[in-house]
C-alpha cells in the first residue's frame, strides 16, 4: 500500500508522467487547473490526494521520506521517467528527489519553496516541544492572506476540509514536524545536486515564501529558469492558474523535446 492516494491519468507517447504533489495544508486540489490541462494536452499525469501534513508524522517530517513516498506511487502505475511539480514544502521534495535520482526525474517545477527566509506569522504557535497550536479565527484569516496576494480563491469546502483536518492531533503533529523539516534543510547544498532542467515559478507578491531569496539563488545554479509571476502570491497554480500552466507546458516542450 502507497502513502498518498493518487489520482492517475495515462496517455500514450512514451512521455514522462508529470507527477503533481500536494502541498502541507492543501490536497491534491490545488492542480485542478494544470492537472486538466496537460491531461487534455496529452501528458501522463498523476497528482497526490492527501495534504502532507495528513499521513504519517515520521514520513511527514522528513524530505526525504516524503520522497520516497511520491516515488512509491510514481511506481504503483509503472512509470519510470518523470517530471515533479510541486508547492512550497513540495518543492524542497522536487528538489531532493531529482538530486537523489537522476536517472529518474526528468525536469522539476518548483513554486513557493521555504528555507531561506523566516516562517510568515499566519496564526500559528509552536511552543518549546515542539507542537503547533492554532490560535483561533486569526490562522483562517492570516493564513488566507498569506497564501494569496488577492481575493482568496479557497471555496468554503476547501478551507473546511483544511480546518477539519488541522482539528487531528495528528495532523498537528505532522504539520509541526513537516515545519522542523524546512527549517533543516540545506536547500543550496541540495540545488548543486541537481542536474536536470528545473522551473522556479514564483509569485511576486509570496508572502509565505518571498521571491527575493530565491531570485538571488536560483542564477547561481545551472540548468535553472526563473519566471516571475506578476500580481500573485503563494500559490500561482490557484491564482493565475492559467499563466501557470502555459509556462508548465512551454518548460516541458522545451526540456522533452
């Protein structure tokens, strides 16, 4: 049995299968525009369903185990070749797996990565052990306006289903442990590993993550692209899904071929 549900879409061509993954708070949900999209363009497609902080804390709160667990289901439908796209905690796994198996990962696309700047004020208290508490109605709104630079496009399900879920002991463990993780890691050490074509797309007005680090970086390593999403925030596949995904698949004509 794989950790995440994945949603899987094959086609035919001999292309890599474009693998989408959650992000920590939010589900598979937040690829419906691209997921249809290179679908209906012909791409193999697969997306995981469960927000990070939903499974297992030990997997959770490691990158590399969560990995390890995109791959797992990467091979439950017999796909060898692929290219990772992923989301703020995501794109530090998109940029460990394609360091840790080359031979594998095609390209990765990467938005709204942390670890080179500090945690964002969005409502959340994490005391001396380590746990993460909500601090009542100000994590909705402080988080809402975290994530988008505009109107917040979450429908009332989404956010409650978010809010049900951070109601679990669980997966208040798993979010806490997930945020250790980002403050860990190495994130300049991991991009030198990196040898395949790699897709920095970033809001410009990323509050969670701000672009300025990033924008500083990401130059210094070769193989990489830069593009700047304009009136956005921290999730460009939500807000301007369809500036997204135009430059997901121009990235992905150009690195395939």
């Amino acid at each position: 049995m794989t950790v995440f549900t994945a949603d899987h879409r094959p086609a035919a061509g001999g292309r890599p299968l474009v693998v989408f993954m959650s992000a920590l708070f939010a589900g598979g949900w937040i690829w419906d525009h691209p997921f249809a999209a290179l679908a209906d363009a012909g791409w193999p497609v697969l997306r995981t369903e469960e927000p990070i902080c939903g499974v297992d804390a030990k997997i959770a709160g490691s990158i590399e185990r969560l990995g390890d667990a995109l791959m797992e289901s990467v091979d439950a439908v017999g796909a060898d070749q692929v290219v990772v796209c992923a989301n703020s905690l995501g794109g530090l796994v998109a940029i460990d797996l394609a360091g840790r198996f080359p031979n594998r990962v095609r390209a990765i696309a990467v938005s709204g990565a942390p670890g080179l700047s500090a945690d964002p004020d969005v409502g959340l208290n994490m005391d001396r052990r380590g746990d993460v508490r909500l601090q009542g109605e100000q994590f909705r709104d402080r988080m809402l306006a975290a994530l988008f630079h505009g109107e917040p496009l979450f429908t009332d399900e989404q956010v409650e289903s978010t809010a049900q879920l951070l109601r679990q002991g669980s997966a208040m463990v798993a979010m806490a442990r997930s945020i250790r993780a980002t403050r860990t890691y190495r994130v300049d050490p991991a991009m030198d590993k990196v040898t395949c074509p790699s897709l920095y797309i970033w809001g410009r007005h990323d509050r969670m993550t701000p672009i300025e680090p990033w924008l500083g970086l990401v130059p210094q390593h070769a193989n990489t692209e830069f593009v700047t999403v304009e009136d956005c925030g921290h999730i460009p596949m939500i807000e301007r899904g369809e500036v997204y995904t135009a430059e997901l698949l121009r990235f992905l004509d150009e690195v395939t071929g």
